[in-house]
C-alpha cells in the first residue's frame, strides 16, 4: 500500500485508468472516485495522495463516468429565443458568445447553443430539463413569447442577459439578469442631438415586447418631454439593418421636417443611413443619427455612427460569472446594470 502521497512514475502503453491512480495513492477505486469527483468523505491524506497521483500518472477522469457521480455534466446552455438567421449573424449574439467564453476560460464548462426557435419552445423546454446542462444564460427575451412558461417554472439555475419581462412577485423566483442602462441611454442619445441643436427628433424604437425596447423609447421620451419637444415621431423597429431602413423611410413619410434620428440599435441606425442616403439627405447636415450598442458595425458605418455603449462582452462575462456561483451554491443577487456612455462620432 502506497499512502502518505507517495508516487511512482506513470507507466506507458495507453491512458492511465482509474484503478491505477487507485493503486498508486493505496486507496479503494470508489476512494479515488470520490476524491476526483469532489472530494466527499474523504480524507486529507487520502485527498493529497489521490492528487498525487492524478498528477504522476497524467490521469485525465472520464467525463461520461463523472456525471454519473457528480450529476453534473459541466455544460451551460447560451438559450436564443429567435430564428436562426438572427441568432447566427447578430452582431450582439456574438458580442455575448465571446464574454461568455471568457468567463467561463479557467472552468472546465463548456457552452451549448440552443436556438429557441419560434413554435418549438416545448423541445427546448424538453432538453433543458433534461439533464444535458446544468444552467442556462438567455438572451433576446421577448415578453410573451412561447418560451415564457418554461423559463417562468424553469428550476434549472440561469441567468438572463438583458431585463426579462417575466412575472415576479409572490410565488414567483426575482429573475436573475444583468444589463445595461438602457433608459439612461436613451437620455443620453437624445439628449445629445438637443445639444447639437436639433429639434425635430424621431426614433426608431426596438421591439415592444423587450425591455431594451420599452426602456430606450422611455429614455429618448422624457429628455424630450423635459426639453418641451414632441415625443410623436416614433417607428418601431426588430433591431435588424432591413427593419432600420424601413423604418427610416416611413419616418421620412411622416414627419419630413425631422433633424434627428435616435435608433435603438446600431443596425438600425445604419439601416436609417442607408434610407437617409437613398433620400438625398446628407448626414449630420441635414438629419443627424445616433444609434445604441458600439458594436463593430458602428465605427465602420459611413459616417461613422454616434453610438451608446452597450458592454455586451463584459455583460455575458458578468452572467457566466454569476451563473457559475449559483452552480457553486452561491445565493441569488441583487441585478448587475452596466451604466451608459455615449461615442461620439461623425453621424452627428
């Protein structure tokens, strides 16, 4: 019997097994199991020579075999309730896979992405339920979508990316989200093109059932109401560079005295561009656009697009980070929100 943390040399010829560690740190094959897999009743000494040998060996723990005995399977679902062709090119779903991949780096977890799409929120109730991850981050939540019901009773730990407009209140779990402040940076874009002296400000609102929507509309509204000017001009759009422009051009319709565009989304704001451009008006001459996010697609725009930060990549860091300390067993927190900062550039 080999105890106290002696070692020997790792044999060749094939993976070191899980009865080879066993045998080197002279304890049982279900001791050695249970030190790999989290330690429970076992004892120091055994715990230093079951590493011990762990590290002499090479051993690598079958991750199958593992999840037998830990019920863990050291996956997080990226859950997005959209259509494919949004989940899989918007800039924003991107911006969230690389902070979330950061956070998670020093962790063994690995990130599954589940597109929830439309009329299919039963199967994705059905596989996070299943067993095959063991919390969620979701993003892209729209109030009353067909994934409500499975996220409201959903006893999966998860975290949302963005304010979710789910029920809270007695019987029902405070969600738990980061975000940034989307209300605040609708103050700041408007109140931006104020102080560049515009006075006919529309906006190309986000979608009514997400709270970036309500919350960047409520911004853009009460710098307005507080600078007596009208708060009528407003066409809402679904955060996309086609919907942008389709709005752009139903405001022109509307309202063809305005000076100003505040667009809820980048995409939007260089959708409104290109309608701006197909009209004839020049950019920030005759209309000026501010847009919200400071994702790529921003600094590159012709002109270049006066943006309010949103700090996607630092924002998913934030809820791995959380979600991997509910996992730990650490208890619920109070909502982390990001604070706005407005990019000035030549849009405006």
């Amino acid at each position: 019997m080999r105890g106290n943390g002696a070692v020997a040399p790792a044999t060749s010829g094939g993976a070191p097994t899980l009865e080879q560690v066993a045998e080197l740190a002279g304890v049982s094959r279900s001791t050695a199991s249970r030190a790999i897999n989290g330690g429970e009743r076992v004892s120091e000494a055994a715990m230093a020579s079951v590493k011990a040998a762990v590290a002499s060996l090479g051993y690598t723990p079958n991750r199958a075999a593992r999840s037998l005995v830990t019920r863990r399977t050291d996956s997080i679902a990226l859950v997005v309730p959209e259509p494919d062709e949004f989940a899989l090119s918007d800039p924003f779903v991107i911006g969230i896979l690389s902070g979330l991949s950061s956070s998670l780096a020093d962790s063994d977890v690995q990130v599954v992405l589940v597109i929830a799409r439309p009329g299919q929120a039963e199967r994705t109730a059905r596989f996070l339920r299943g067993g095959h991850v063991d919390g969620a981050i979701v993003v892209s939540h729209h109030l009353g979508g067909d994934m409500d019901p499975a996220l409201g009773d959903l006893a999966l730990p998860h975290v949302f990316v963005g304010r979710p407009l789910l029920a809270t209140g007695p019987g029902h779990t405070v969600p738990q989200y980061v975000d940034t402040d989307n209300e605040g940076g609708g103050v700041l874009a408007t109140r931006h093109l104020i102080e560049r002296g515009r006075r006919r400000i529309a906006t190309i609102a986000g979608p009514e059932d997400m709270s970036a929507g309500i919350d960047r509309l409520t911004g853009w509204r009460k710098e307005l109401e507080a600078a007596g000017l009208a708060t009528d001009a407003v066409v809402h759009g679904d955060f996309t560079l086609a919907g942008g422009r389709a709005a752009a051009h139903r405001l022109l319709d509307e309202y063809p005295d305005l000076d100003g565009i505040v667009a809820a989304s980048d995409l939007m704001a260089v959708g409104a561009l290109a309608a701006l451009a197909a009209r004839g008006k020049v950019v920030p001459r005759d209309v000026a656009v501010v847009g919200y996010d400071n994702l790529g697609v921003a600094a590159t725009a012709q002109p270049p697009l006066t943006t309010v930060v949103q700090p996607v990549v630092a924002m998913a860091a934030a809820a791995g980070e959380r979600l991997l300390d509910l996992l730990a067993g650490g208890a619920p927190r109070e909502p982390r929100v990001f604070p706005a900062e407005l990019v000035v550039r030549a849009s405006s």
